[in-house]
C-alpha cells in the first residue's frame, strides 16, 4: 500500500471515528489506488460500494483536513460522484 493511501485510511479512522453506517463507500485516488470506508471503518480496498468518490490527491487531503468543500470540489469538477448521490452528501457533511 502506497504511503498516501496508509496516510488517507489513517485520517479517514481519524475523522470518521466509529465508522461509516449509512453505507458503504469507495474513495478512489487517483493513481494511488483505492480506500473503502463503512460501519468498520476505513481501509485499502476495491470493492463494491454504494457510491464511488473519485479525486486526485490534492483534493482528496483537502477534503480530509478541511480545507476543501466536497460539494464545491464536485461543483468544480474536481470530485465525481458515481452511485448513491444522498449517500455521498451524508459523507460530504461527516467530512466537513
């Protein structure tokens, strides 16, 4: 596992304390690979999911720090959103 997704699941576990339970969701980085994050947590994985966010690694460590809006990085085109869009909303607000 790359350094930059180790760094990501350890912030998500950070920030998302106690896990994601309204489903699941994939984080995709852009070539770095994948993050997986539901009611256990956040880990590497490619798996199916209730909605994919997919975002370079800028954007993706500005979002987790929070520097960055989920919803102004999909409004700007930096973040798509493939599959449950309510859920990846509930995730967008967890994040902020």
């Amino acid at each position: 596992m790359s350094e930059v997704l180790t760094k990501a699941v350890e912030a998500l576990n950070e920030k998302m304390a106690g896990g994601f339970d309204a489903g699941v969701a994939k984080f995709v980085i852009e070539g770095e690979g994948a993050i997986m994050l539901d009611a256990d947590g956040a880990r590497a994985g490619d798996e199916e999911a209730d909605v994919t966010l997919t975002a370079d690694v800028d954007t993706f460590q500005g979002m987790i720090e929070g520097d960055v809006n989920p919803t102004a990085a999909f409004m700007q085109g930096k973040l798509s959103v493939d599959g449950d869009m309510g859920l990846a909303m509930q995730l967008g607000s967890a994040l902020s």
